[in-house]
C-alpha cells in the first residue's frame, strides 16, 4: 500500500510518517478508497511553523537578557 495521508490527519502522524519512512513528501488523499488527490505535503511545509516559533522565542530571549544582566549586577551589590 501507498503511504498516503489524509486530510483530518495531524501534522504530527503525517512528520511521523514522513521519518519512518523516510519521505521528503506525501500526497494527501480524500480517503484511502478513492484515494483522489488533494494536494502534497513536504517535509519543509511541516517545518516552516515551528521556525517561525524558534524566531519568536530568540526575539524574546534576547530582549529578556539585558534585563536579567541588570537584575543581576543589583543582586551583587547587596
């Protein structure tokens, strides 16, 4: 049988299946009968969310480091 993926899937058994099998892609199928294609999913569409999170949390974490560095050079003091 093909390795497929369905719509109501989630990215997480799709990137699954992608790892087992060691896939850089798979089509996406109304249902497993028919199986008329919808569209591709890519591994890299699977990743493109999650490096926009990465992004967000460097941005924050570096305008958190001057504070904590302030915070710190006061701790000293005392």
């Amino acid at each position: 049988m093909p390795v497929m993926a369905l719509p109501d899937e989630t990215c997480r058994i799709v990137a699954t299946r992608l790892a087992v099998h060691r896939l850089e892609r798979v089509p996406v199928v109304r249902d497993a009968q028919s199986r008329e294609l919808l569209g591709l999913i890519t591994r890299s569409d699977l990743i493109k969310p999650s490096l926009g999170l990465f992004d967000e949390e460097h941005n924050y974490e570096q305008l958190r480091r001057p504070v904590l560095t302030s915070l710190r050079a006061v701790f000293r003091r005392r």
